[in-house]
C-alpha cells in the first residue's frame, strides 16, 4: 500500500458557485467527484481535466469515510447538515495477517464536503479526531482485492459467513453515502475496527510461523467506564470484547475464541468516582429481558456459552464457574489452580478452530464469557489462563513439537508477553489506563490515580466522541430520536431521507393503546412524622392515590414527587439521608400491591437531597418500556447547591417517549423572577443519553413544589378560599399569569383548579399558618402536562388534592389517559414502500444518451441542462460524460422521476434525447435490503409470573483493588427472610409461554443459585435503620437464567 495512496482535491465557491471536492486514488488509478451532497466516479481522463483546475487540500493513507452531522444553532435558528470526509494521514504497521498488511490509524483529518479548509469546523471535530487517532482503530489493506482480510471476523466465522461482522464494523455507518450512489465502497474505504491487534513470529526451525492475538470492541453499546455500563434493552453490553487467539504456521491456520464484557443487567455508577464505587442496580424484572436476548445473541454467535464469574459468590452451580479471584488470591496464590482446573475442562471439550489450505478439519463449538466488575484487570488475567490451555491445544493440532523439541515453551514466552500487551489496550480504551497488574503497587497506584482523573474529568468528552462517530446526524437530533421509536434502527442509518416522511405518515402505521399515568406531588416537610407511628393513620397513601368518589382502578405507571424529603441543612446537602427515601418508597409500592393485588417494579427511586422522584409501573407493562435514563440538576444558591433542584427520568413505552420531571423552585413571596430562572436551568441542563432533552420526549409530566404564590393580601386570599372562589384567585396565581407572559412551562397544560390552596398549614390541622411568618395561602404544589399539539395523547381525568396533615403541605393528585403509539411492522414495511416509490431514486440521478451516438456529444450538454432548468425548474447539481451516457445529478427523488418526462425531447438539430433513471430497480432493491429490519424476534420470558424477587445488593470497589467487588444481599424488614433467591424460572417465569429453544447437554447457561444467607452484620436492628436501598436490586452474580439460550 502507498503511503500516501489518496489525495484530495479542492474548488472553491467562486461567484456563488457551488464547493466541489476531487478525491484520487494513486493505487487504483481512479477518481471521486463529489459537489451539492452528489456523489460519482470518473473515470482518467476525466478526473484528470478536473484535477487541472483544482487545489490540493490534502493526501492520507487510507478513508474511513464520510460522516455526516446535524448542526445546531445555525444562522436560521434551526438545524444543517454537514458531511466531512474522515482521511487517515498517519498509520502505524501493527504486522502481517494472511498476506495482508494491518495497521494501526495514527493521525486523522476532517475536510468539509460543504465548505473550504479555512472555513468554521465543528467544534467537536478535534475530540473526535483525538479518539480516532488514539491508537486504537485498526484497518487492513492488500493490494489484491480478493486476498483483502476483514479483522472483524474470526477465523471460524470467515469460513462460515465470510459477511463482516456488524458488531466490530465501526465505519459502516460511515459507508452509506456512497452506497447511497451505488458506488461500491469497498473500493474507497476501509473496514475499521477498534480494539487491539498483536502480531509476532516465531520461528520454528527454518520455518515461521504467526502468532497473533486480536481483540474485537462491539460498537452496539460503547463508552467510558462510568458513562456506559451494563446491558442495553437490545441485550448489547459495555464493553463487549471478542478476543481471537490465532496461529498461522505452513499451511494450517488455528483459532480460539473467547468473549469478555459487562454484566449483563441494568446498572450503572452515577456520580463523582473516587474510592470505593457504589453501584446502583435496577430491579432483577426490568433486567431480565435484556439480559435474555443478549445470552440469545451468545447463543447464536457462539454455541455453547460458560460464563465465568470473578466476583465473589456463594454459589457453586456446576453450569457457572465461580472464583472471587480477589479473596482466593489473597489467600493463596496457588488457589488459581482450582479455576484452572474448571476452565481447562471446557477448553479441552469445545475444543479449537483448525483448517488446512483453506478446508476446515475442526471447529471451536463454545466459547467462554468472562466477567468482573470492569472487565479489565481480573478478566485480562484469567483471559490469559484460558489462552494458555488453548495454545497447547493449538500446538497439538498443528503438531509443532514435530518440528522443534521445546518450541511450546517459546510460543508460551511470547503469548504471555502478548496477552499483558493486548491487557493494557483493552483498559486503555474503557479505562483510559493501562491494566493494574499487581507487580507494583506503585504502578499501579498511579494508573488507579490517572483513572480517576479520567473517568471524572475527561470521559464526558470522550463518551460524546463515541456516540458522535456512530451515530453521525442522529446524535442531538430530535427528529432522528423520533424516527428511532418507530422504524428499525437499519433503516435510519440506509435511508435518512424517507425519515421526515415516515414520521409525518406515522398514524398510518401505529396504533394506541391507553395507559393510566398517576402523577402525585408532596412537600413532606423534612419527613419529620414519617416514623411517628401515632401518626400513621393520618397520611393514608391510599387516600392520595383514590378519590373518595372514585374507584380503585390499577395505574400502569405511577410517579411521585417527594420534596423536602429531608430538613435541608447543611449536613444533609452535603450528603442527604436515604432513609425516609427508603420508607416512603416501600410504602408506596406496598399501597399499591395492597389496593390493586397487582405486581408493581419500583422503575426508579432518585433522590437529589430534598426531591426524591419514584417511579413505579405495573410488572405487566414492563417489557414494553426502553431506553430508560435519569437525570438530576442542582438550582439551589445558583445550583451551587441541591437544596432545590430537579430529579428526571425518562423512558420510551412502545413507541412513545415520556418524560416524568420533579422539581423544587425557590422559595419566597417576590422570588417569581429566581423560579423561572430554576424552570429554565432544568429545561437548559437536564440532558439524557444521546442528547436527549426534556423538549425531545413526545409527553412530558412536570410535577413539584413549584413555590409560586398568589399575589393578593393573605386576608383577600383567606376569603376567597371560604367562598370557594378559585377561579378569582387563579387570575392572581404567579403561574399562570408567567405562564400567560410565556416566560415558563410554554405549551404546557394544566387541569382546572378546584380545590383550596395546599400551601401552608400548621401541622395535624386544616388551618393555614397561624405562626408568627403567617404566610399567605398558595398553590405551590402543582403537576402540568405537555404532549403533541396535533395528536392530543393526553387526556387528564381528575386533579385533585388530599386530605393528608402530617406536613405543612397537603399533597396534590392528578390521573391521565395516556394513549400510547404501537408500531405494527407490517404497516410500517407497507408505508416505507409507498414512501420510497413517492422519494424516488436515492442517488438522484438520470442518464441521458443521444441515439445512434457512441459518446454523448459535448454540444448537447447545455441544451440539456438548460431545458431541465427552463421546463421543469430543476437545477443541476453535477453531470459528467461517461461514454454515450451524460450523467446528471439531481436535487432530490421527486425531480429525478419528473426529470424522466423529458425523454424524447428534441434538443436541437431534430435530435432527440433519451433519459432513464442510473438505478430504475430502487424500490425492488430497497425492498430486498430492508426486508430484514422489519422482522421482530419474540421473546419467551413471561414477566408475569416473577414472584417474591424484591431484594436489595450493595456492591462495593474493595479497598485494596479498585475493581473488586463485595455483595451483601439484605431482604426488607417487613418481609421474610427466604435462601432463595426465586422459584425455580421454568415453573415461574416460562409458565404459559412458548417454549425456549432446547438446551445444550453441558456447559449451558446456569440455573438460578440460591441467595445466600443474611451475613451476621446484616441481621435486622430494632431501631428500624434496617431498610433496604431501594428500588430493589439484583445481584448480578445470578445469571443467566436457564431458560436462556
């Protein structure tokens, strides 16, 4: 390969003319015309003409491709897209594979397609370079394009489906532009993986053979260590790594597989990270059909599955290999052997990869998972345990030992050097370090300092990087946050064009379905009375969640607002007690399980010092919610602090997005200007996954102590109150008269207030504040609504207050029906179809011939342009001659299929032109490629009948290594202490469901241990501090289940 095997030309925009870009390839002897976001290739000649007249702006070694973004902020106001073409100009050789050079991207540049070098570039343009160019991205090259080896497929499976492997083609989103144009873009770009490429050699004799270790990164769900973590609803985990050990030698190739990544449940690391790591887990419900699909997925790629544990774990299921590697190390260094012995065992029996020129004599029939806390430091070491027993496998199959006594011993040098190397890559790029070996504690003190340096101050960067790369012009875009509800995830990322359509037809394909959304608000007060048992028979839960005049309809969602929830001194705003968290939470799910017999799951329970948000949904309605998140913003003392501030969460049901926010606003009389500057920060700040923001969420639900008062004297107000003359005193309400101004809550909604101001009250008493303040009577507690103008998916049903006196607040209620929209792929797959054929062609472009002409006459070019421009008022965007044919691009579909009704004009001289379109099969081959991604796979769990799994697991970094973990499983004092964990899942969970696929004979996922029993120090207190964390935890050393695949 040239080093400099691509250049790059450059015309400027002259006289308003538009900005075209040339790109040559030295090695090919070809060209790349690209002008208006049109795109073709020239042949010699051609580029030639046109490289006279251009200016070099560049050369590179390789393309990555061309990524295109949506700018916001534009002069307009609104949203551009921009495309920038990704050049590689630094590469570093990693070796030799089959022939075939590999290397490793050093340096990258972005030119703009849209505008010159000098111009504004993207200001997120030089993080992403520096990702790009970390030494972490690899590519492979061969100037014989049938010998060209693809590095994100193993050994085995480019013998099996010699198709790349989507997990670890990291560019392929960066493909599609010239896909788009039917260019082949193979012959342009390079297939890039990230991860980790090790080759050395080692001679045998006078014989050599290749040694190679290649660590694949699966881009279905990357990040940073305390940014991504866990699985993803579409079973996708961090830090997933594929890691092939191979040996080239004569001409015999062996390979062995094995599988690294988080554990495969939701959870995460909020927060500051310094020390000890705590971590939060959703409960064992929301976690098990993630964790279902993503052993499915294993199960498919890799056959037989053993998932090895390195945490500790009392259980010892002959289907799971379990070793608190920290502890057993610890003890004894020799403990290692009683993993080994384990691990030696699935090895021998599933055996390696071999073939021999090219036939495949052997094949690799399971592979082993690894797991602990991070992936990193213990997995490298065990990781390289297994790569040991392989190797001599290998040998064996490769019969080395023939050759040269002792040469096992030499493999076995280089192999180990290897696997520290490849170690260090792989927590480089989660981690930001390299792996804590345990040689020197002063090495390693320093990478745990430079981690915590990394993950806290540079990896929100990094993580918006990532997701930059991937998603191209979905990220920070509403409309593609939108579509992503609706559509298959392939056909956003092949056709971006349809989605404004698709979206504009999306009734044509969808249903709604209603479901109940019970919203309540409460300024507890500090929660001073929460423990007073004389007290409890005032503040019923059961009368703020049921009117009086109401039924007891079961809620499908519940989210409460908690304010106050602890006294906001200085001690709790430094670090907030979680205690009434806890006891106001289990009352609240215990309410609602009582009133309804129904099953609930505690979705979230988020506490920023005094406001606390607690979501619950029905157990029924929880494999239809995705792509939850939470989010939290301080506004106190200009949000210096948390004494006010707002808590959100959000989630996607089917396929409509919900927002469910709880805010505190400043306190005060004459504060209105501090409030709206609170509502602001929250609207300004709150940001979710993916850019996500409040505004982005088809419904929102704000509720909280929003603090505006009614501006009247209190005696003015007192009387109104007795007259129950609302309406009077709403005119004078704060809210609405700067929600009228337009300064907050614009285009939200709120019920019609009927009942009595709920702010301030003395204590146990129905009379407002008789204290020396004497504050006037107000309605600070208030739940609004927002949804889509033109679809009304809201419809409010009570609003209400409660009767409850146990805080100087009365609490505040509101009940919707909510209508939720439901894909059917089927009608969906239909609209696409009608959508594309009304699009038309995606490369926009025609093909004009003259009959009788073996070249199209350069003469009839303008008259042709011309009577495109005059007739049909198309502008050109570029044309070129190739042969008979004068290619020309076209704005967009509908012009290129109007453009077809100028076939047979006369263009001058009695001569007639013929038009066709370049691609006139677009719709069959839409059709054929999208097919595919409107196929739903069926999950086999029923949530439904999981019983009894409310309990709670604390997990810890351990002092002395800073990725090991301690679980403490602790159960609810009100509920009875169980050794297991739950019944047995295929009575419980598969019960009425159809039936999951059989099981392998051995080495399959494992059953369902038991927890083990309460540890002495957890035994419960009388002083009633013995309540768990909530929302209920899994723990994570109990999967996967064995109805997994």
């Amino acid at each position: 390969m040239s080093l400099r095997g691509y250049r790059i030309y450059s015309s400027p925009m002259l006289n308003g003319g538009p900005y075209k870009v040339l790109i040559e390839s030295v090695n090919n002897n070809s060209y790349l015309f690209i002008q208006n976001s049109a795109i073709t290739t020239l042949n010699v000649n051609d580029g030639n003409f046109f490289k006279n007249s251009f200016t070099k702006i560049g050369d590179g070694c390789g393309l990555m491709g061309i990524l295109r973004m949506s700018i916001k902020g534009s002069q307009d106001g609104g949203e551009t897209d921009d495309a920038y073409l990704i050049v590689i100009t630094e590469v570093k050789s990693a070796g030799k594979i089959n022939e075939c050079d590999v290397y490793k991207i050093a340096a990258v540049k972005f030119l703009s397609l849209n505008r010159e070098p000098h111009l504004t570039v993207d200001e997120r343009l030089p993080e992403l370079a520096r990702l790009l160019s970390s030494g972490n991205f690899y590519f492979a090259y061969s100037n014989n394009a049938g010998n060209m080896f693809d590095l994100t497929l193993s050994a085995q499976r480019r013998h099996d489906i010699p198709l790349s492997d989507n997990r670890f083609f990291w560019n392929k989103n960066l493909y599609f532009p010239l896909e788009r144009f039917s260019i082949n873009a193979d012959d342009w770009f390079v297939r890039c993986m990230c991860g980790s490429v090790i080759v050395r050699t080692i001679y045998v004799g006078h014989r050599t053979a290749k040694v190679g270790i290649i660590s694949r990164l699966s881009c279905e769900r990357v990040g940073t260590r305390f940014n991504v973590r866990g699985a993803n609803d579409d079973g996708n985990v961090a830090n997933f790594v594929e890691t092939e050990q191979f040996i080239s030698f004569e001409n015999q190739e062996s390979s062995f597989v094995q599988i690294r990544g988080s554990v495969p449940l939701f959870w995460e690391q909020p927060g500051i990270q310094v020390g000890s790591h705590s971590i939060r887990l959703r409960s064992i419900e929301a976690s098990l059909p993630p964790l279902e699909r993503h052993y499915s997925q294993l199960k498919k790629m890799y056959n037989n599955i053993a998932t090895k544990i390195l945490k500790a774990s009392s259980h010892t299921d002959k289907d799971m290999i379990n070793f608190d590697y920290h502890t057993q190390m610890k003890v004894s260094k020799s403990s290692i052997k009683t993993l080994q012995n384990k691990l030696d065992a699935f090895v021998e029996e599933n055996g390696t990869f071999l073939s021999t020129d090219g036939k495949v004599e052997k094949q690799q029939n399971g592979t082993i998972r690894t797991n602990c806390l991070d992936c990193l430091d213990r997995t490298n070491c065990v990781q390289t345990l297994v790569g040991m027993k392989a190797l001599l496998l290998q040998l064996q199959d490769l019969q080395a030992e023939k050759y040269k006594t002792k040469i096992t011993a030499r493999f076995e040098e280089t192999l180990r050097d290897m696997w520290q190397k490849n170690g260090d890559q792989c927590s480089i790029i989660y981690a930001g370090t390299g792996a804590l070996e345990g040689k020197s504690k002063i090495k390693d003190a320093s990478r745990s300092i430079a981690r915590t340096f990394q993950n806290n101050l540079m990896d929100g960067a990094k993580q918006e990087s990532f997701d930059l790369f991937l998603l191209g012009n979905g990220y920070f875009d509403d409309e593609f946050d939108k579509a992503s509800r609706l559509l298959p995830s392939q056909l956003m990322k092949e056709c971006p064009m349809a989605l404004s359509e698709l979206i504009a037809r999306r009734e044509e394909m969808v249903s709604r379905e209603p479901v109940t959304v019970f919203c309540g608000t409460w300024n507890v007060n500090g929660g001073k009375n929460v423990n007073n048992i004389a007290f409890r028979h005032e503040d019923s839960f059961e009368e703020w969640f049921y009117s009086s005049s109401g039924g007891r309809c079961t809620y499908d969602i519940v989210a409460i607002g908690l304010e106050e929830i602890v006294d906001l001194n200085a001690s709790n705003m430094v670090k907030a007690s979680t205690t009434n968290q806890r006891i106001f939470c289990e009352r609240i799910k215990n309410t609602l399980a009582e009133i309804t017999q129904d099953k609930y799951v505690v979705l979230a329970c988020e506490q920023l010092v005094g406001v606390c948000l607690i979501l619950c949904v029905r157990l029924a309605l929880l494999s239809r919610i995705r792509d939850f998140a939470i989010c939290e913003v301080k506004t106190g003392m200009g949000g210096a602090t948390g004494n006010k501030g707002s808590v959100a969460a959000r989630l996607t049901i089917d396929a409509t997005s919900v927002c469910f926010v709880c805010s505190h606003f400043a306190a005060g009389q004459h504060e209105i200007s501090n409030r709206n500057e609170d509502y602001a920060s929250a609207m300004r700040k709150i940001r979710f996954p993916l850019g996500r923001t409040i505004k982005s969420h088809d419904v929102i639900f704000w509720l909280g102590d929003f603090n505006y008062r009614i501006s009247l004297g209190r005696m003015d107000i007192k009387t109104a109150i007795e007259q129950q003359n609302y309406d009077y005193l709403n005119e004078h309400d704060q809210l609405t008269e700067q929600r009228k101004a337009g300064n907050v809550f614009h285009g939200f909604e709120e019920g019609r207030i009927t009942f009595a101001p709920t702010y301030k009250y003395d204590t146990f008493s129905d009379d407002y504040d008789t204290s020396e303040k004497c504050r006037a009577p107000a309605w600070t507690d208030r739940i609004l609504w927002k949804d889509e103008p033109t679809e009304k998916l809201v419809k409010l049903i009570e609003y209400r207050r409660s009767e409850l006196r146990t805080s100087d607040h009365r609490p505040v209620a509101a009940l919707y029906k909510l209508d939720v929209l439901n894909v059917n792929l089927k009608k969906c797959e239909q609209v696409f179809r009608d959508v594309v054929a009304s699009l038309g062609p995606p490369d926009c472009m025609i093909l004009c011939s003259v009959n009788g002409e073996t070249v199209f006459p350069p003469d009839f070019v303008e008259p042709v342009i011309k009577k495109l421009n005059e007739e049909l008022d198309i502008q050109c965007l570029m044309h070129t001659i190739e042969g008979h044919f004068l290619k020309i691009a076209l704005p967009n579909g509908p012009m290129t299929l109007a453009a077809l009704s100028m076939d047979g004009t006369d263009v001058g001289n009695g001569r007639k032109i013929s038009v066709q379109l370049r691609t006139p099969d677009w719709e069959e081959d839409w059709a054929l490629r999208m097919s595919p991604a409107f196929k739903r796979e069926s999950s086999y769990i029923n949530l439904s009948n999981i019983d009894n799994l409310s309990f709670i697991v604390n997990l810890n970094v351990d002092d002395d290594e800073e990725d090991c973990l301690s679980i403490d499983s602790a159960r609810s004092s009100a509920m009875p202490l169980s050794s297991r964990l739950s019944p047995k899942l295929e009575d419980q969970i598969l019960s009425g469901s159809p039936a999951p696929p059989p099981l392998p004979p051995s080495h399959g996922p494992p059953q369902l241990p038991k927890v083990p029993p309460r540890p002495a120090s957890m035994t419960p207190r009388q002083n009633g501090s013995d309540i768990p964390v909530v929302p209920p935890r899994p723990s994570p050393v109990h999967w996967p289940p064995p109805s997994l695949p």
